[in-house]
C-alpha cells in the first residue's frame, strides 16, 4: 500500500463502523496474503525458525492468520482516538502488574523490552492510564508525513515519544528515566542501528537492538521483558470493550545484570530478553509481527545479493 493511500485510508477509518472496517481489512490482508510480496515470504521464512516442522501447507495456513493479525494492529491503532477510556480499559488486562508496582515502590522506572506482538500502541495507551507515564522511542517513516501522523497519534494517546537517531536519545530517555514513576517500553526483536547485539533465537544466530540493555544498566532500572498477545472477548467483556478482540500484557520476571566477571552485560541480558519472549512466541507465532529480516543467514545473504 501506498504511503499516499495509507494516509487517505487513516482519515477515513474511525468514521466508519467497526465491523465493516474489520472486514474490509481481512480481505485486503488476504489479497496481500495471496499476492505472496517480500514481505509474506520473508513472515513465512522467520516463522520456519519458530515452527521448523510443519509442511507447507501448515505454514501458508500460520502466515495468513499472521497476516490477519498484522492487519488488525494497523486497524485498531488507526481507530485508538475514537476508543474511550473506558474501552480500553475493557480492552486489556495485564498481568505481573505486581512486578512494576514493587519497582514504583522503590522509587525507581521501569524499562520494558518488547517484541513485535500484539498492538504495542493499544498496550501504551492501556498503560498510560492504569500503570505510569510512557516514554517510548518512533522509528523514522518515510514520508515524513507518515511519520509525524504516527507522532500525532501516540502523543495524543498521552505517550511521550522521541524519533530513533534523533540527537541525545540515550540522554533524553535517561531524563525521562528520572521523572518516576514511568516505564519506557522498547521494541528490540529487530535492529534497526546496525549496531545491535547477536542472540540465539531458535536455534540461529539472530540480531536485535540493544537499546532496552542499555538504558537499563545506564539508568540503574531494572529490565522486563513484555509479552502481548490477543485474547477472544466474549459477553459483558466483550459487550464493554466494544470489540470481539482484547489484549493480554505479560510483565515477566527482571532481567538483572549478569554478575560474573568478563561477561559482556548487554549481550547477556538481551539474549535472556529474547529466550522470554520466544516462548510466547512459540505458543502464538501468529502474534509476531515480522515481516522483516532478523536472522543473520537472511541478512548475511542480502548483503551477498547486494
């Protein structure tokens, strides 16, 4: 889809009924599904890696619904301003919350390390209003209007957001750090600095960002690892919510610095975000939302083509 498209289809959406839009939106998943573009090969490729067994015709099965969940994130972040308060509380629940409320208790931040699951601007929003202020980090768009409309959108959602690359970044969220309670959740499944760290990741060498590493050992704040995911809402849940679909947040155990001797802590502590968050992963590969290159045979090989 072109930006231009996209853009035109963004200030349509959220005046239209949300059934319709939904069902709109499966279908356009499906035509992209069935056209089998790079980017459908390449979902197919990275779910090999979580479900290396399956036959073919399992797999077009997992990258369609893996494509039906794509396309449901773009739907209901498009739609989050007309969402109340009230329904987005309907929407998520949150679980581990007692994690972050310790940490609040100690005076401290939190840094959340995030893979591309679920609706990670649905769980800010959900956040912002039940656990702390959010400060997270936008990748950079093109074209810039893109860019600024997804800036408007979360900031408008009451997210404080800053642009990857931008200058001071590390110090900037240091600050935000500072000003407790808050969390700043980080999406690290993908590096997009070309300065990231090598993990394992089912069973291959992967490259991810080291950015929620990083900030947590330099802001002294503890590291969690989140997992989202969707769950089916039903009755009075569902009734609430306005929406058949709700959201799950995962706040898993710390990942605490690694105390021995010569071991490099932002590799350590970036390879035990991933092993947490591949589990989930494992259990709804559905959820994950890549459809870019993350294993280092795939970028080796690009780099060969290039």
């Amino acid at each position: 889809m072109s930006a231009k498209l996209f853009l035109l289809g963004w200030k349509v959406v959220d005046k239209l009924p949300e059934f319709f839009v939904r069902t709109v939106a499966m279908l356009a998943s499906d035509l992209l599904w069935l056209r089998r573009g790079k980017g459908v090969r390449q979902l197919e490729r990275n779910l090999y890696r979580v479900r290396p067994g399956m036959n073919q015709r399992a797999m077009r099965r997992l990258s369609r619904m893996g494509m039906r969940f794509y396309t449901r994130y773009y739907v209901d972040a498009l739609r989050l301003r007309t969402f109340s308060d009230a329904q987005i509380r309907a929407r998520c629940r949150i679980e581990g919350m007692h994690r972050l409320q310790e940490t609040f208790a100690s005076n401290k931040s939190a840094v959340l390390g995030l893979a591309h699951m679920g609706n990670w601007d649905l769980a800010g929003r959900f956040a912002s209003l039940e656990i702390s202020p959010v400060t997270t980090v936008a990748e950079r768009l093109e074209p810039p209007e893109l860019f600024d409309e997804f800036v408007s959108l979360r900031e408008d959602l009451g997210l404080e957001i800053f642009a990857l690359g931008e200058d001071g970044l590390v110090r900037k969220l240091l600050n935000s750090l500072r000003n407790h309670p808050r969390i700043v959740p980080l999406l690290f499944d993908r590096d997009l600095s070309d300065n990231g760290v090598e993990v394992e990741f089912f069973g291959e060498s992967a490259s991810m960002a080291k950015g929620p590493a990083v900030l947590a050992l330099a802001g002294k704040s503890p590291l969690f690892p989140i997992s989202l995911y969707h769950e089916r809402l039903r009755g009075k849940a569902r009734r609430a919510a306005g929406s058949p679909w709700g959201m799950v947040l995962v706040v898993h155990e710390e990942v605490k610095p690694d105390l021995e001797s010569g071991v490099d802590q932002v590799q350590s502590m970036t390879q035990r975000c991933a092993a947490v968050l591949a589990e989930t992963i494992a259990d709804r590969p559905w959820e994950w939302h890549m459809l870019q290159k993350v294993f280092t045979s795939d970028l080796n090989q690009s780099a060969l083509e290039r």
